[in-house]
C-alpha cells in the first residue's frame, strides 16, 4: 500500500531546500528519520505502512534525492536540516532513527542536547573513517565527479548487502540502486566527503536510550563499530545483532526493523 501523505513538499532549511514527507498520526508518538549516504525519504518506505499509529517525518538531506543540493556539507550542516525540520513542524518529543550517515548526523544531533529527544534507533550508524578510508573515500569522490553514479553504484551496492540479500532480495537491490543511481552526482560527493572529515560524536553526552541495530554480515557498520558505540553512550544503550543482514537493515530484515522501532516507540508514549 502507497503511503497517505499528510504533507508532501519543501521546507527552507539553512542550507537550502529539504523535501519533506508526514504521515500518520498526528497525535502519536513522533519519529524523525534520517537516511544515510546516497539515500531520501524512500529508504524508509518499507517501514511506513507498519508505523501508521506514529507520527512519521521523513525528509532528504541537502543535496539527496529532491532536496536541493548546496555548495557545501557537513555533519554540522546536516544536524541543521534536522533542526529545521524540527523547527518547522514544532517537533518537542520525538524519537530520532538514522541509517548509517544519518545514525552518525543522530548521535551528533542527540549529543548536542538541544531537543527533547525520547529514544534513538540507529541502524549501522556509520564510524569516522581512518587514514585508508579517507583515501577509499577521496577515489569514490573523484570517481563520482568524473563519471556520475554510474561509476560506483554497483560496487557501493555489492558491499552493503549481505551476500545471501544480494541473491535473494532482487526487489530490495533494485530499490537501493534506484535510489543511488538517481542521486545528484555533486550532491553524493559533497556527502563522501562530510563522512571524510566526520568527527566521533561526544557518545558520553547521550542521555537518550539507544538501540544500534547491527546487521551481522555488515561490513560498513561492523559489529565492532555497534559495540564501540554502546560502550562509549552507557547502560541506557543496546546492541541488537540481526543475523545474515548487512548493511541495509530496513531491506533485508523488515520485520524485525518495524518490531524495534515498534517496541521503543511504544514505550515513549
């Protein structure tokens, strides 16, 4: 079933224009999600039918999908196309989920402690890179500038799904390299490179409870870099380890992700 949108449109952040889509119940709990690298509103799509109780907020981060693409990013910046959409729609409780980069933009979001945020979901938030894979990261920058998505979007495809998903959930590839395939090409590189240049978040000035969800197969998001995580945050944080999963989550074990986000949601109300 297609979602029943109750906006579907443009809000001005500082950085630019950000598409932004809500549904639900406006008067459950409410749950921003963030996407991660090369992802939009559509990341979540799969989960949003489920949710139907809860206030969903999804939108494209600058220089995603259709939102528009500025002449520079950052953590900083995309922490300020969370604020605006905050601002915008007076979110004063709220859960925050985030997929990758956009479990990275959470922690940092959550850590500055401007917002009533309830809980986190974090789904493989991503670790700042190491000398190796800022240089991994600088190539696929030059390679996306020089020949478009096209360049990289099978390899990033192949390396972040579990090897059986990759056989198994034709549909579920096909939308994740529709997504990245789409993507506006300096838009994607000016991402890379925030991730390039990302800083680990102040984990110990995290007062939310947390869940980092970690697939067991994933090799972005390691099962290592979960455990980093919820031993830097505290007692209040929870790694969950799904089996066989990589690092798409929400497309490789759907139920389970909507049963998470079910369970924290619920008990924020």
């Amino acid at each position: 079933m297609a979602s029943k949108l109750s906006f579907s449109g443009d809000v001005q952040g500082p950085n630019g224009r950000l598409f932004v889509e809500r549904e639900g119940n406006p008067n459950g709990q409410s749950i921003l999600f963030v996407h991660g690298l090369g992802g939009t509103t559509n990341s979540y799509q799969t989960l949003v039918l489920a949710l139907q109780e809860f206030d969903l907020i999804r939108f494209d981060l600058s220089g995603h999908g259709r939102s528009a693409v500025p002449r520079s990013t950052s953590i900083h910046s995309y922490m300020e196309d969370c604020e605006a959409i905050i601002s915008h729609f007076r979110l004063e409780s709220f859960i925050v989920v985030g997929h990758s980069l956009g479990g990275l933009v959470s922690l940092h979001l959550a850590a500055r402690a401007l917002h009533t945020i309830k809980a986190l979901v974090l789904f493989g938030p991503v670790f700042p890179p190491p000398v190796a894979g800022q240089t991994a990261l600088e190539g696929r920058v030059a390679a996306v500038r020089q020949g478009g998505m096209a360049a990289i979007a099978d390899i990033v495809i192949s390396n972040a799904f579990a090897p059986e998903s990759l056989v198994k959930r034709l549909g579920e590839v096909a939308l994740a390299r529709e997504m990245l395939t789409r993507q506006n090409p300096e838009g994607y590189a000016l991402a890379v490179e925030a991730l390039k240049k990302s800083m680990v978040p102040k984990l110990k000035c995290i007062g939310a409870p947390t869940k980092v969800v970690t697939g067991e197969k994933d090799k972005v998001s390691t099962v290592e870099t979960g455990r980093f995580f919820i031993d830097n945050i505290g007692k209040h944080a929870e790694q969950i380890i799904l089996p066989g999963v990589g690092h798409w989550h929400t497309l490789e074990a759907l139920a389970q992700c909507i049963e998470i986000i079910k369970g924290v949601a619920m008990g924020c109300e």
